[in-house]
C-alpha cells in the first residue's frame, strides 16, 4: 500500500542518513560513503523524496515538471 511504501522509505532514509541502525550492507556502506564523501543530506533526502514521488506520480504534464523531478 501507499503508506507501508511510504514507511519503507522513511526507514531506508534513516538508514541512509545513518541515523538508524541497519543489518542491510548496501545502506551501511552508503552511509559511510555520504559520510567520508561529504555528501549533503540533502541530497539524500531529495533522492528519497523523488522515490517517494513515484509512489503517487507516474506522469508529468510538463517537461519542466519532469525535469524537476529529476
């Protein structure tokens, strides 16, 4: 359902974020990447909201709106 996809995603962003633990070792070494790299929050979190867009969003009316997206 929307909300459990929604709730994934929140638990993934955490994760990646590195504000909670994880056992996954994707999400553990991108922690440590953003971290050693310097990568912003930022950045992770308008990745993770992209996703999110996805779960109600399949089209754009506009190229604009696409390239927003992206």
């Amino acid at each position: 359902s929307p909300a459990e996809q929604r709730a994934e995603l929140d638990r993934l962003r955490a994760a990646a974020l590195g504000e909670e633990p994880t056992d996954d070792p994707v999400l553990e070494a991108f922690a440590e990447v953003c971290e050693r790299s310097g990568i912003p929050d930022e950045d992770v979190h308008s990745f993770v909201d992209a996703m999110e867009s996805d779960i109600d969003t399949d089209r754009y009316e506009t190229y604009a709106d696409l390239e927003a997206y992206m």
